[in-house]
C-alpha cells in the first residue's frame, strides 16, 4: 500500500519550545490513523505542517506524495481540514458557509451532496440558521461538511471530539468508519485515549515526540508487565498504601479501581491481600486484567522520563 | 447530618419558553466530591452560573455556602473557590505574582500571602520555577496551581468545570489526587468532567438530560441501577434514553 503521509525528522520550535522533535511517521492511504496525546504533544504542529499551514524547520513531509512546502498549492486542493477550534463563519448560515466553502474550491453542494449527505442531512434542517448559534455537535457536523464538500482524498481533523460528550463523541467516530469506508484517508488527533481503539493504527504522543506507532492492539500486547485491577472500601488510603508497598512498580487511579504494576518478577497477589488487610483495609479486591491504551500511555511516558 | 453546602429546590432558569434548568432539587454535603454530569447543551453551565452567583435564577430556591443565590450573588462569589480549563492563571504573571493576586483579591493579609505562597510552592514543587512566567509552564502544572489557588481563602466549596481537559494522564491523577486532599480537609468539590472514569472518583453524581437531572447517586449505585460496570454505559443510557 502507497503512503499517504510519510514524514522524515520534521522539527518545529516556536521560541525556546521544541513543539516537535524530529518526527518520523507513516501513515498508510486509507488508513484511520490517530494522533493520540495530551496538550502540548505537538498534535496540532503537526497536523497544521501536514495541512500546509506552517512550515516546518527542518525534515521533509510529504502528503499524497507531495511535498508540503513546494507542492502546497497542489496540496490544498486534495486535503481537507477541520481545525480544532470551531472556525467557521459564524454570522452566515449553515448552508452559506457550506457553499462558500464549496465555491472556493469551484465545486458546488448539488454537485458533491452525496459526499457530504451522511452528515449535512442531520443539520439540514437548520440551513438557515446561523452557524453561530448551533449547538457544539452540530458546529462539528457543518465543520466536517466543510471540510469534505470538495471530495479530499484525506482528512485532517484536528481533536475533533474534544470537551464533546461520550454519547456525541461515539456518534462522531461512527462517521469517520462510515468515511473511512469510502477509501478517504483520516488523520485524527485526540487527548482521549479510550478513543484510540477505534483507529487503526495510532501514534502516542507527548512533548513533540512519538512514544510509539502500532495497532491499538499491539500497543496494548507491548505493555509487557502483570496488571492488577485493586480495589478497597478506602480508596485514597489505598493510592497512598499502595504507593507505600515495597514491591510497587506503579498505582494509577482507573474509575473505581486502581491499577497496580509490581517489580517482581513473579507476583502473587495473596501477599498484595495480606498487606493491604494489615494496612487496615477492608473489602479487598485484586483481580488480573489486561491493560488499556491509557495503562501503556501512562508507562511510555514513566519510561521516557 | 453533616452540614449542607449547596441545596436547591425546584431551581429553573427560563429564556423565553425554553427551559435551560427545569425544576433541578438536590443537596450537597460539606466535603463531598459532587460529579456534575450530562451531555452539551443539558442545562450544566446554566446551572453551575445560578450556583457561583453569575446568573438569576428565574425560579425556585438555591442556596450555597449558605447564601441565597437569589439576594447574595455577591457573597457567593466571595466564598466560593472557581476554576476552568479556559479560566485559571494569568499567563503573563510569574507563579509567586499569580499567587500573591489572587491571594489578594480574596483578601488575605500580607502574612497569610507569605505563608500561603510558600506553602503553595512547597507542596507542588514549584521552588525551580517560582519566578518563571506561568505561559511558559506545562498545561498540567499549571492546572495543579490553578486549583490551589483557587482554594486559597479556604472556601467552603469549590467549582471546577472541566478542569482536567487535555492534561495528561499522570497529571491527571496528580490533579485528582489534590481534589481528594481538599475534599478530605472538608472543602466540598462541585467538578464537572468529559472523563468517565474520572466520574467514578466522585462520591456522588447527577446526570442533567435536557435541564432536568435524570439520575443522582453514588457511582456504584449507579451502575448497579443500570446493569452495567462502566460509567460510560451508564451515561450513554441515560442520554440517549
């Protein structure tokens, strides 16, 4: 399979912060490729460099086969952008902007409604409305149909689902597999890491590096240490006793459980047990289970520090 | 009983015939960490506004800290600690200058100032970085601060909206871990979250469906009620009944 994004040590400095160090990534065509990281992982820098919005400072990045800096007249023809921040027009009305967008790139929204129909068709109901005053899932609806009205070959959307709720945010993946069906290519970044699942492969982020690139399933089968799922009638009393223990590798808090890693090679979790009872804890539980993105995000991290 | 930091009863808030808030009653407990939940658009700004004194309500009873939202907005905000993602610390003043202004809008004196910033300092491991700018601090650090902060005048209760979004997973924790702290030393802790295992570290949750709260329990209570071991599922059932 061709490349559709193939980057050779791109960097990036704004002032005295490296926001990217020296990426080299790959992300297949037809891929749904995330870019998966907190604030400041360098998701946006790369995804604006991609999109031909900011030059890198050095290393080379080709989109689709061309090159970013050169080709970026090309370029902007056959990508499509959805920015992070909700950038639309927001005194014109839905369909205003939807044509706008359609007439820049000399197409119009009869012409490509079927690529755009999926979507466009839960907030038509609104066209008239202005864009300003949509609800945020809606906002979102109209960002993508703007991004998509001229037939892209890829998409860079640009944490789409952050500060949406769950229920929306599962909405809005199942666009992007429906997308993603047609052949499209998908570069998506998010800060939530139960997110990175539903892509094919993703990159970890964090401080303008790459932690990692694989399948969501082989990042979770890279993990390479025993983890117990534990849990008490105390909880905050249990991160500190936890903590305490000497054979503790590592104690993450995961909803009402804490995830538990230890420095021995062979674990037995009656010991855990026996501690945490002398410790004055009640109703103990420990089970085994197998780690989440967020576990292996949470040790790349340890590791790289 | 211990005491009650926020009540309301029947609490609306009406723009033209749209009901942002319907009718929402509930109690909050002194030092109880309340998860305020719901969907975009369900009525949780609207309503974290009546409660810190920035909007009048239309209808109903509301008070917190002991004041009426209705005739002592003004006392509300003086006792009440706030922080968001979008408003925390000024970004163009050094830790120890944010820490002395907001030290100072709340009306502390310049000793407690000297001995509530070097406290602050110590705990969060500022000592290296007290004299940097805080624009140029990491996202998480600066939550950290921000929370701290905003609990500066030992307020009564404390609203948070949002205020992990974004941070890394480490952070995250480290954040929640002082949420614990302050809620352990009696201040009650009113947080909004897009995080649903961070939902599960609250002690109790309300789920707000279209201005009204549609559930209100502990978490696991509330997985039990709807069958399921994942506050996701519960939040997804509830908004999308």
């Amino acid at each position: 399979m061709s490349s559709a994004i193939l980057t050779v040590g791109v960097e990036k400095n704004f002032g005295d912060t490296n926001a990217l160090k020296a990426i080299d990534l790959e992300v297949k065509s037809g891929e749904l490729f995330g870019l998966i990281g907190p604030d400041g992982a360098g998701k946006t820098t790369l995804i604006r460099i991609l999109a031909t919005l900011l030059l890198p400072d050095s290393g080379t990045a080709e989109v689709l086969g061309k090159e970013v800096v050169q080709d970026y007249q090309l370029l902007r023809k056959k990508i499509g952008y959805m920015p992070g921040k909700f950038s639309l027009y927001k005194d014109l009305s839905v369909e205003e902007n939807l044509s706008l967008f359609a007439a820049i790139h000399n197409t119009t929204i009869e012409q490509n409604y079927h690529l755009i129909k999926d979507i466009y068709a839960q907030i038509e109901p609104f066209k008239k409305r202005k864009a300003g005053a949509l609800s945020g899932g809606m906002k979102q609806k109209l960002a993508l149909s703007c991004a998509m009205i001229h037939e892209p070959e890829i998409l860079f959307l640009d944490e789409p689902t952050t500060g949406v709720d769950a229920v929306s945010r599962n909405e809005f993946w199942d666009m992007l597999k429906k997308l993603k069906g047609r052949g499209i290519t998908i570069l998506v970044s998010t800060p939530y890491m139960d997110e990175a699942e539903l892509c094919d492969r993703v990159a970890l982020m964090q401080k303008g590096e790459i932690l990692a690139v694989d399948t969501p399933q082989q990042v979770v089968a890279n993990f390479g240490k025993e983890l117990f799922a534990v849990k008490s009638k105390n909880k905050f009393g249990l991160i500190k006793d936890l903590e305490a223990y000497e054979y503790t590798n590592t104690v993450h808090a995961f909803g009402s459980y804490l995830h538990y890693t230890d420095n021995r090679s062979s674990i037995k979790k009656d010991d855990i047990v026996k501690y945490l009872r002398e410790k004055g804890h009640e109703e103990v539980e420990i089970k085994s289970i197998l780690p989440e993105i967020e576990d292996c995000f949470m040790a790349l991290m340890e590791d790289n520090e | 009983m211990s005491e009650t930091i926020i009540y309301t009863e029947n609490l609306t808030k009406q723009y033209g015939a749209f009901k942002a808030v319907d009718n929402i009653s509930f109690s909050v407990a002194k030092g109880e960490i309340f998860g305020f939940l719901g969907a975009n658009g369900a009525g949780k700004t609207t309503a974290m506004k009546m409660l810190t004194g920035l909007l009048t309500p239309t209808s109903g009873k509301a008070t917190v800290a002991g004041f009426n939202v209705f005739k002592q907005a003004e006392k509300i905000k003086r006792n009440i600690g706030y922080m968001s993602q979008k408003f925390s610390l000024y970004e163009d003043l050094t830790v120890v200058e944010n820490i002395r202004f907001y030290a100072g809008i709340y009306g502390l004196t310049n000793h407690q100032i000297k001995v509530k910033t070097s406290e602050l300092i110590d705990k969060l491991h500022l000592e290296a970085v007290k004299n940097t700018l805080i624009g140029s601090l990491p996202l998480g650090w600066k939550q950290k601060l921000a929370f701290s902060v905003a609990i500066l005048h030992d307020p009564k209760i404390v609203f948070l909206d949002e205020p992990t979004g974004g941070v890394d997973p480490i952070t995250r924790r480290q954040f929640w871990n002082l949420i614990y702290e302050a809620a352990s030393s009696g201040i009650t802790v009113f947080v909004t979250t897009h995080y649903m295992d961070e939902a599960e570290y609250c002690d109790r949750i309300s789920m707000m469906v279209d201005g009204k709260i549609a559930a209100l329990d502990t978490p696991e209570l509330l997985k039990k009620q709807f069958e399921t071991d994942s506050m996701h599922d519960v939040f997804v059932k509830l908004a999308r009944p």
